[in-house]
C-alpha cells in the first residue's frame, strides 16, 4: 500500500504520520516552496490531541502551546453566559491545547521528517493531473514554471489541500464557489500580560460582532503571553465569493475600530489590545457546501478539502486529525484500497456535514447569539433570560456532535 499525500498542513502532515506508523508507505507533496509556521491562534480538542499523543507527540506540544484550563462565553459587556473547564481540568485524559497554528504544523513537520525521511516530502510540487486505473493512481506535478517535474504513482490519492483544493474541483468540476456569509474575520497576536489564569479563553459579543481572546505560547516574562485575538463580524449579506487574494491580507484598523467599538469588557481594553499588535490580518468567513461523497475509486478528501468550516466550536484542525486518524486505520484493514476508502466516508462524512451545518448556525456559540437577541443591553440574572438548561443543551449538544462531550460540573460565576 502507498498513498500519495497532496498538501503539507495539519491534515497532510497528520495524515503521514498517521500512515507510517501503520506501515504505509506515503509520500507529501506541497505546492510551496518551502513548509512554513504560517497563521496565527487556533484550538485543538482533547479527541485530536488523543491522536497526537498516540504518536508521541504530546511533550513537544506541550513545549510550544498552551494547555486551555477554562471557557467563558460571555455578552459584549463582559457578563458571563457560560464558563466550563476544558481539556485535563474537565476530566480528559489529554488537554486542549491553544497553539499558533504554525507551531502545530512545526511539531508535524519536524516529526514528518525524521519518520519519513527528507525523500518522502516533496515541495514546490504542484499536482497538475492524476488519473487512475485498475490497479493504481498516477500524479503528475509541475513546478510554478508549468514544467513537468514528477510523476508518482500509488494505491490512492489523498487531496488534503485546503478549501480552494485542486482534488476536489477535479472531482467535483460543476462545484460553485466556497461561499461567504458576508462576515470578516481579523487576526491577530500580541505578547500581552496574563489575564485570568494565564490558560483562559474567552469568546464574547454576539450575533453582529464576536471577539475571542486566549494565549497561545508563554510570552517575554513568567507574567506574559503570546496573546491571540480575533474580532469576527458581519460586513455584508454574503453570497459573492471574495477574490482569491482577499483570503489572507493585512487588516486595516479604520475598518475593524467600528466593531471593536462595541465592546465594553472589564478585564481589557480591546483597542488597546489590538493597536498594541501592529499587523494583524483578515480573512472571509467562508465554507461549502457538503459533499454526497469524498471518495472515487482510489481519490478521496481530507479536512478542509472535504469539509470547510467556519471557525467556531475549534473543530477545523481537530477534524482533519480525526480524518487522518479513521483514513490510515481503513488503508490497513480493509480488503483493498478502494474499499478502504468507501469505509472512510461511511464514518467520516456524516458527522463532519453535521458540524459544518451547526457552525453555519453559530455551534456552541449561538449561546451568546441567544443572549444577544434576548438582552442586547445586558442583563441582571442569566437565567431569567436563557435557563440553564437551555445554554446547557446548545453548548453540550454540539459538544456531543463533534465527538468530545464530556459530563462536567457547570461552574458558571
């Protein structure tokens, strides 16, 4: 068995690493010329941390990221709505961890190579071309020239190349646009003083604005954090797809400073916040539609190139773990490779269309869209504008979709 990997993010990297272990021989290829720490903040949940640990990765993430101790979903004012422990401290038996994306996919890479090997990883490979056949798939990669470089051939393809994936258009070539729903996500990073317990992560506002605070390395000083912040709000109504280059730009601070306006926190000042972190970047909120189906014969899909997602609940990296995780134990069990893959989809697919629905409707945030809708100006008791058990059932319903619900004590302030 040998499975040609396309893309060289979490899901790629995971997913080589998922398959060496296995015994299978893999091969990454990635259109950049080099893997590089790009991006900024980003969760990763205790069922994906689980699989990394498997591979013995947990002590080098526990070097360059934060173990998350708490949630709070709070209004725009600050009020608490819901606050619950999270990874170890809820009872897990491996933490959530609050990492720069990067630095995960910096964990990945390094492990990649020392595993696979330096001729096992291929960069500035473009996939132009695949085809298969009875008894295999043929990939043909150009370099940014369009000169023919490299022909690989293996048991299945595995186009784990994000949202604007080329596997997928070629499988799925009368596929729209992803789709925008007209909300503007601004990001940044900031060394900042430790707030709470120095492991807190807060997301607070509402329907029309939502800014999320949380720290993702240790910071210039034991009372320091490398701090990540992000403001999502709605711009527009949606549906026209933005430009390829408007994906990941430098944010401008006259265009957020009248979102960031809406906030009155007490435990920070958000302009201040973000003003101290000079450049800080934007990104459309966008996913897709979901699929009927990720495989064809020996071509499948794999995290954001099969399911795009918006960014609440911290599912995007987390499921593509999983995916490569459930990928590599039907490449080593099933009769054949295709079979493998028909297995895949019959357990991947269903929960993750599942998710990507539920976080076009907010996930587990919708708790604070709730409050914001009921009490836009605030409120003196939570519980006579939302029950318990109504944010209960939201928080913990989507909790349980995703596949990392675990029974804990509310400990709301």
């Amino acid at each position: 068995m040998k499975a040609i990997i396309i893309g060289g993010g979490v899901g790629g990297l995971t997913t080589a690493l998922m398959c060496h272990a296995r015994g299978i021989d893999c091969e990454i290829y990635e259109q950049s010329d080099t893997i590089r720490e790009l991006g900024v903040g980003i969760n990763t949940l205790p069922h994906a941390i689980k699989e990394l640990k498997d591979l013995g990765l947990l002590e080098r993430l526990d070097a360059v990221a934060i173990r998350t101790y708490e949630l709070f979903y709070a209004n725009r004012f600050g009020q608490t709505v819901w606050h619950e422990l999270r990874g170890t401290d809820a009872g897990f038996e491996v933490p959530q961890f609050s990492i720069h994306r990067g630095r995960l996919q910096g964990v990945l890479y390094q492990a990649a190579r020392a595993r696979l090997g330096e001729t096992r990883i291929f960069t500035g490979h473009r996939l132009g071309h695949f085809m298969q056949d009875e008894s295999g798939v043929s990939a043909y990669f150009f370099d940014r020239q369009g000169r023919h470089i490299r022909t690989a051939r293996g048991d299945v393809l595995i186009g784990a190349d994000g949202i604007h994936s080329f596997v997928r258009a070629r499988l799925f070539p009368q596929e729209s646009p992803a789709i925008w729903n007209g909300t503007i996500l601004w990001r940044g990073a900031v060394d900042w003083p430790q707030f709470m317990t120095g492991r807190s992560m807060i997301i607070a506002g509402g329907m029309e604005a939502k800014f999320v605070l949380y720290p993702i390395a240790e910071g210039s000083a034991p009372d320091r954090r490398l701090t990540n912040w992000a403001v999502m709000a709605k711009v527009a109504a949606g549906g026209t797809t933005p430009r390829k280059e408007d994906w990941s730009r430098q944010g401008r601070w006259d265009d957020l400073r009248p979102y960031v306006q809406k906030f009155n926190l007490p435990f920070l000042d958000v302009s201040h916040l973000i003003e101290a972190s000079g450049e800080f970047w934007e990104y459309p909120l966008c996913d897709r539609e979901p699929l009927p189906r990720w495989s064809h014969g020996r071509v499948t899909l794999l995290g954001d190139a099969a399911h795009p997602m918006y960014p609440v609940g911290s599912n995007g990296a987390s499921q593509a773990i999983l995916d490569a995780r459930c990928l590599a134990d039907k490449l080593l069990t099933a009769d054949n490779a295709m079979h493998a893959l028909w297995q895949y989809d019959q357990e991947r697919l269903p929960m993750t269309t599942q998710i990507v629905l539920m976080n076009r409707k907010g996930g587990p945030e919708g708790v604070i869209d709730a409050i914001e809708a009921r009490a836009p100006d605030g409120f003196q008791n939570i519980d006579d504008v939302l029950s318990y058990e109504e944010r209960k059932a939201i928080v913990r319903g989507y909790a349980s979709t995703a596949g990392f619900a675990k029974t804990q004590v509310n400990k709301a302030a």
